[in-house]
C-alpha cells in the first residue's frame, strides 16, 4: 500500500512547520475528516492547525473536496484555510 | 483564445487589451485587482498551491465558456510578494455581446476569488503579519452565479 502525500498551505502551513509529508495510508473508508483528525492528535503546531475542522478546507488530487471525503485511493491530499486570492 | 498565465512578474494590460480587441468581437471587458495599500501595510504574499492552480484556473474558465458566447478569455494571477499599487490578477473577456462580455468578467473574478487556491498574507510596517481572512460576502457573490 502506497504512503499518502498531506500537503499544507497558509497558516495551517505555518503552525504545522512543514509544508509535506508522508503518511500511512489510513484504513479503508476513511474520509479527510479521519485523517484531519489523527493528525490534531498529534498535538503540538498539529492540534493548532488543525484542532477546529470548520477552519479547513480540502483537496483530494488537486481538486477541491469536502472533508467528509473518503480518501479512498488518492495520492494527495492538501489542507488549508478557505481561500482568499482574486 | 484561451489564456491563462500564473506568475510572479508583472503584467501589460495594454497588451492582453489588444490581443482580445484583436479578436473582433466588439466588445471587451476587464478587471484589475491591485494592491490596495493603507494601515501600514508593505506588502502582500501571495502563496499558491502550484500543482492545482492553472488546472483550477482553467476550469474556471471553462465554466464561462460554456455561459457565455465569448471569443476570449484572459486571465493572469500572479503570487510572491506584492506591494501596495501592484497588480494582482488580470480578467480579460472579449464578445459580439456586450452582456457576454461583462456578466462573464464579473463571475470570473467571483469565482477566482473563491474558487482558486491562493492566500494572501499581510506584511505590516511594525513586522507584523496577518493571514487574510476569506470573507463570507464573497462565497456568496460566487454561489451567486449558481452552478
């Protein structure tokens, strides 16, 4: 089973200290909010940035997903706050 | 004529102008978004998600392809740091049909504005710094548009 790509943007980037990682692909059916969750448990710049999932948004392969996704058999997934460009 | 361009220089206005008034449609519409100084601020950073941007971008302006009758779209988003009076992004629509023309202007940059993955930080004189924070008004001139 391949690992999954996170990456991070903006101040989820920032609290966090890194802006990709590897992870363990989680179990069968999981959808981003799984993931979002497991990784706030880390504590620390993790719970910071992702301890209010209604801060985040998603992307699942470049594309734009709620995070009640299942990540299903995705390469990447991204993390970060609503967006604020134009 | 489809162009999208993210980058970090600048950008001739005048240019993309005339290259979507050279379509001969008779009507072209623009925006330009700007630095907008004030409160002390130095600059704004804008950070992207590089391996999504243009392919977002594209569907964005698919989607007003497929709106509108357009014979143009331009469209150029730059990111790095931006200082107040800089240009920011560029939407440029060129129509037969003046409606075309600026209905579709307006939803690509709704839509940029809430649709395209880039942040914008706010570097101060005092060296402080502030994430912008995405405003509710603006998602909902976006979901505005339906679709």
């Amino acid at each position: 089973m391949t690992a999954l790509t996170i990456v991070y943007f903006a101040w989820v980037r920032e609290a966090i200290g890194r802006d990709e990682e590897q992870v363990d692909r989680p179990a069968a059916g999981a959808r981003i909010a799984d993931l979002v969750e497991m990784l706030a448990a880390r504590g620390g710049g993790y719970a910071q940035a992702l301890g209010d999932p209604a801060r985040l948004r998603a992307a699942i392969d470049q594309r734009f997903a709620p995070l009640d996704t299942p990540i299903g058999e995705a390469r990447e997934i991204a993390l970060f706050p609503p967006v604020t460009g134009g | 004529m489809k162009r999208i361009s993210v980058q970090a220089q600048d950008f001739d206005v005048a240019g993309e102008m005339a290259a979507l008034e050279a379509l001969g449609g008779g009507g072209v519409a623009s925006f330009t978004g700007v630095v907008r100084g004030g409160d002390g601020l130095v600059a704004l950073e804008l950070e992207q998600y590089p391996a999504m941007t243009q392919a977002q971008v594209a569907r964005i302006v698919d989607d007003a392809m497929a709106r509108w009758p357009l014979l143009g779209v331009s469209v150029i988003h730059r990111y790095g740091r931006l200082e107040p009076g800089a240009r920011i992004v560029f939407v440029g629509t060129a129509s037969r049909h003046r409606t075309a023309a600026l209905e579709s202007c307006a939803f690509l940059i709704d839509w940029l504005k809430s649709h395209a993955p880039f942040w914008k930080k706010e570097h101060f004189e005092d060296g402080a710094t502030r994430w912008v924070e995405a405003r509710a008004e603006d998602e909902a001139k976006a979901k505005g548009w339906g679709g």
